[in-house]
C-alpha cells in the first residue's frame, strides 16, 4: 500500500510502520528501532532547516482537506483477482499470492488496453464525494509503471497499446478542477525488476534474484526523480520499505530535488517518520497526539479491482468513518480499484455519490477541523470542532437525547446545521450537558452547531469500569487513562509506544461494597529482544502485585499470562483507580497492553 516525509528540511527519526496492502495487514506497533538512522537535516531553498511555523504552512492545506481518493490501479486490474481459471484473489497482490513467474505475469501488458479511462470524470468522481485531494499509485510492488517512465519499457506507455500517460493526465485534470494532485510509489518492493525486494521472499529467483542496492540505484530513485520533475505532486506515498539499506534511503531522498511543498508519509523505511502516520483499515481509538495521520481504507475487500468482489461500504458507514477519524484528528484517504478498462465499479460511485450529497449539506463540520476536546462520547456521537464551535455529530438517537460529558464552557446556542432548527440545551447536577433531538434526524448523521461563551474548556472524564455478571473486571486498553507517551493503536486496540517507563496506564472501577481478593492476569504482546520489563499493578498503597514481561515473538503477537506467580490484588469497596506502572525496561518498549483481566480470587484461575 502507502505513507509521508519532510525530505526537504529535516527528516525525524523515529519508526517507520511497515504495512503490507494485502487483504491481511501487517500490525504497525513497533517502537522505533534502536539502530535508526541519527537526524538528517535537508536544507531548503533559502538554506535553512524548517520551523516549526514552515512545518504548520506546509501541512496546512492537507489538514484542511479531510477526504482523499486513494486510486490502486496497475496491471493487476487485468488480472481482476483471476489466475489460470481460479480465484486467487489478492488484487494488487495476485503476483505475489499466486506465485506467477515474471515472464507469464508481463503477458497481460499486451492485452491492458483501458480504452474507457478518463482522467476528468475519475477526477470529477473525487471532487462530488467531498475529496479534496487524489493519491494514484504510480508504481505497485508488481513493478509495472503506470507513467511513461525513461527507465526501462515496463511501463503502461511502452509496453501496452495504450500508448498513454495516466499519471500526466490525472496530474493535468487535478489541476483544472482544483483538487491536490498525490502518488504513490513502492520504493523496495518490485517483484519484476532483478534485486527488487519482496516481503516473503522471491519466487521466481532467475528473474528476480540481484542486488537491491543497485535496484535502488537504477530504477527506483530515479523514477521517483522522473515523478517529481515532471508531475509535481503535492503528495508522495512510499510503501513497505522491505529489507532497504541506509544507503538505498539516502539514494531516494537524494534524487529528490528540494521542494517547499511536498508532503510525505512514515513508510519509507530505517526510522523515517515523514509528516503523516498511515493506520491502515483501522481508526485509531485516540488518534496521533502531535502527529499528523491518515487512516486509508479501500471502500470493498480489496485496494486493487476484484471482478468478483462487490461488497461495497455502504454511504452512511463511510460518513461514520470519516466524521470519527475528523474528530480525531485525522485524513479520511478512501480507496477506489479501477477496472482494466479504466472504469471505477459503478457500486463505489453510488456509495461515493451519497456521501457526496452528505458533504454538500455538511461539509462544514469537516473541512477546516480539529479534534475533539472532549476524550470520551457515547457510542453514536462525535465532535468536531472550529473556535468556539462544537459540530456534534450524532449518528443515532437512541436515547432520544444528545449527552455531552465534561463541557465546562456554557452553550450560548444549539442548532441543526441543515435547517437550522433550535434546540434546548440543559446542563445537570453530574456535569453532563444534554441537547434535544431534532424533528428531523438525518438517517446519515445529524449534525448539531453548539456555539460557545467563549474558548473550549472541558474536564477530564474517565470510563466508569464495573465488573461483569461473573463478577471479573476487565480493565481494557480503550477504557484507560493515560500518560502523555501512550498511545491507543491497532484493531483490536492496544496501548502502545510505551518507551518511557515514567508513563502509566489508570482506570476508574467500581467495586463490589464487600471488596475482596483478585488473581491477576494481563493480555499482551512484546518482540524478540524487548522481554524483561517489570511492573506493578497497583490498587492502594498497601496492594499491588508486581509482574514481567516475557517475550511474545512480536509486538503483534498477543498471549495471556497470569501476574505475581499466584499472588493476589486486594480491592477496597467503592470507586477504586487502578494503574499499572512500569519499574524497568531493558528492551524497546514495555510491552503492548490489551487489557488486564481481574477474577474474584475465590473464583479460582481460569
């Protein structure tokens, strides 16, 4: 698949996430690396590293934005997810999942002829939806080009009877029609291309076999020169930097000429950390606090077309999906596979129509944004926000009331924002704020203009936590409260980047009036390498039970593992706040957290 970097002025080290664009993902829960590369500083056209204000005048733009078009179009689409009469499934992967030789892969470059292509309605498409920008991949890991590239004739120019240059005509019809203009390009994975890199290895080692320095060094940097120089995207997405070198990072930035513009994303590779994280089919439980990020996500079951894959995202869970990355913080970049004629599927341009109407009535809670100041909402709410406005998103009624937690500053007015009805607004002795339905929901998603007596203050609120009809308690990564360090990743989610053992994980449990004894268990993952970290669990100062960490294989892989060699955690009836504080960390990080599962010690351990 795809990610960004600040190339020009500074490239910050920290980790880049490898995800792979495969119908199954890789999991980006690493910590950075201990071996990354020390900081790099790129001189900009005046000479000077950027600020922190050129950064914000960059970025300014695409935070703005909100919605992207992501377009998965290659060679792959002549293949439609078919191999010799089978479904093999895999779109922009059928190279790799159907292990097809390189010779008998480039077979389909004669017959790809995308006779229906046309920049204008693809770009038109994009623009009715709400996008404000298109990101295009201009080389899959398939190695094929879909621009007329001066490398070799592996290329949609040269090698089909098409005789076209799609990434010059999307660049042009961006241009007249006002939207951003963005590539994607796979920097180390090329299966056709000898030294190429290939996440699991070569299959066909007499074609693909050779060196990935020089692979670099003659069709990789200077395709991504050849981008640069004569399409000028605003976007270059990097994907799934397999097995690069230092040297082949540095080969890539440097074909880079300096651009004051250019924005791009974490997936280059060795520490990277471009300007934008990139979670993949998933939204992040909290988002990226002080990062830029962009969930991107195909509208069906795969990123490149499947003739037979038509299951399609429905209008009202894309608006859903991108009203809660908005609230967030964060990019919605929604994917779209072109077919081998070069037609979107019509089932992606209806969903894609409807959400446009939403946008057309609606955008303004998006466009222009940030993230919620309030930490915690009902299942069927979320908040944007501009100034002093709060645009509540509500998705259903169920309550038949609007509830907002935490919102200390007063509600001088509460309207819709279609319409513009009045509704009440009453704040109760709890400190909830509560606002009136409207007559007329919208099915997709109603939103509610709260304008303020002035800046935004809230008060933090915790998850209530009460124990289940067992009478365990489950103390989950999405319930917690957490220090600064930590962050909430993944699907399902984790606590993650926990680097620092100054940093702590908290939760608000109501315990039974008795109380009572717990045997202790937690649900976790931690790499080779990283094992060895301790921990207390604490409940009061005269309970707490200490534990370790012990390696799992990966940040990815998960197990669970009872804590304090059979000791017991005593909890005190009443509201009790439990945290779990690290006391050492030999490795990369502690460990990624699931959830701590207590049991009623006379339950015994199960």
């Amino acid at each position: 698949m795809n990610i960004s970097i600040n190339h020009r002025f500074r490239i910050a080290l920290a980790v880049g996430c490898l995800t792979a664009c495969m119908g199954a993902k890789l999991a980006c829960a690493e910590p950075p690396a201990a071996n990354a590369l020390p900081p790099v500083v790129f001189a900009s056209p005046g000479g000077a590293p950027e600020s922190a204000s050129q950064h914000n005048a960059r970025m300014k733009w695409w935070r703005e934005a909100k919605f992207g078009m992501f377009i998965h179009w290659g060679l792959y689409a002549e293949y439609a997810g078919m191999y010799d009469g089978k479904r093999v499934g895999g779109g922009e992967w059928i190279m790799n999942v159907g292990k097809i030789p390189v010779a008998e892969y480039a077979k389909a470059a004669p017959q790809f002829n995308p006779v229906h292509f046309d920049a204008a309605k693809w770009v038109s498409i994009a623009k009715a939806a709400g996008m404000k920008y298109i990101v295009m991949t201009a080389k899959h890991h398939e190695g094929f080009a879909m621009f007329h590239t001066a490398t070799d004739g592996y290329n949609i120019y040269d090698a089909t009877p098409f005789k076209r240059d799609p990434i010059a005509e999307m660049a042009a019809a961006c241009k007249k029609q006002g939207i951003k203009f963005g590539v994607y390009y796979s920097q180390a994975q090329d299966w056709h291309h000898k030294g190429g890199a290939a996440y699991h290895g070569h299959w066909d080692p007499q074609a693909q076999d050779g060196d990935l320095d020089e692979y670099v060094r003659t069709i990789a940097a200077p395709q991504v020169r050849e981008l640069v120089t004569k399409y000028h995207p605003a976007i270059l997405w990097w994907d799934t930097p397999v097995a690069m070198s230092k040297d082949d990072i540095r080969a890539l930035t440097e074909a880079l000429p300096l651009d004051r513009d250019l924005i791009m994303n974490n997936r280059l590779g060795n520490g990277v950390s471009g300007d934008t994280e990139t979670p993949e089919q998933n939204i992040p439980a909290t988002g990226f606090k002080n990062r830029d990020w962009e969930t991107c996500m195909t509208i069906n079951d795969h990123w490149g077309y499947v003739s037979y894959d038509d299951h399609f995202k429905s209008a009202a869970v894309l608006v859903h999906n991108l009203v809660d990355i908005a609230s967030k913080g964060g990019n919605y970049l929604l994917n779209v596979g072109p077919d081998p004629l070069g037609v979107i599927p019509q089932g992606e341009v209806d969903s894609l129509r409807q959400v446009g109407d939403w946008m057309k009535a609606n955008g303004e809670s998006i466009y222009g944004t940030t993230a919620s100041p309030l930490s915690r909402l009902p299942t069927y709410e979320r908040i944007t926000t501009k100034h002093n406005t709060l645009f509540l998103h509500v998705f259903n009624w169920q309550s038949g009331s609007a509830m907002l937690p935490g919102l200390i500053t007063p509600v001088v007015s509460a309207t819709t924002l279609v319409g513009h009805g009045n509704l009440t607004v009453a704040k109760g002795s709890d400190g909830v704020t509560t606002i009136s339905a409207p007559s007329k929901p919208d099915p997709l998603d109603t939103v509610i203009v709260l304008k303020l007596k002035g800046p935004i203050d809230v008060a933090p609120v915790s998850a209530e936590i009460y124990p289940r009809a067992d009478g365990s308690i489950l103390l989950s990564a999405d319930d917690a409260d957490l220090t600064d360090g930590l962050k909430i990743e993944n699907s399902p989610s984790n606590i993650g980047y926990w680097m620092n053992v100054a940093d702590k994980a908290s939760w608000k449990v109501h315990v039974p009036p008795a109380g009572g004894d717990y045997t202790v268990k937690l649900e976790y993952s931690c790499d080779k390498g990283s094992g060895g970290s301790t921990f207390d669990i604490i409940a009061s100062a005269s309970s707490k039970v200490r534990g370790s960490v012990t390696e799992t294989g990966a940040w990815s892989s998960y197990t669970t593992a009872p804590v304090g060699d059979g000791a017991n955690l005593h909890l005190e009836g009443g509201v009790q706040h439990i945290s779990i504080v690290p006391i050492s960390k030999p490795g990369a990080a502690v460990m990624n957290l699931r959830r701590i599962i207590l049991t009623p010690a006379k339950a015994g351990r199960s």
